[in-house]
C-alpha cells in the first residue's frame, strides 16, 4: 500500500473552525498531515493535535 498523499506534509484548510471545514482538520491529522494551518492564526501540528 502506498503512503497517504497528505501524510508529512502541511496543509492549509479555510473555514476550519466549523462543520466540513472542521472534520477536513480531524481527517487530514488522522493522515498523517505534520502540521495543519487553519483560520485565525491557528496552527495545529501532530504534537498537538486536538483541532478544537
């Protein structure tokens, strides 16, 4: 199987705060993503995790 395309990787998702948006940033940390930049001046990396 291969590796996820996200996995190790940032990723930028507007609209993160809320519904789809929100479960774009569960998923895309689910697969491996190293860090997630999302509205607001939020980052989240895999070190800490929580979305919300």
């Amino acid at each position: 199987m291969s590796e996820d395309p996200i996995a190790n990787r940032s990723v930028l998702i507007t609209g993160a705060n809320r519904g789809i948006g929100q479960a774009l940033v569960e998923e895309a940390l689910r697969r491996g993503a190293s860090r997630v930049y999302a509205p607001g001046g939020r980052s989240i990396t895999r070190t800490n995790a929580s979305p919300r």
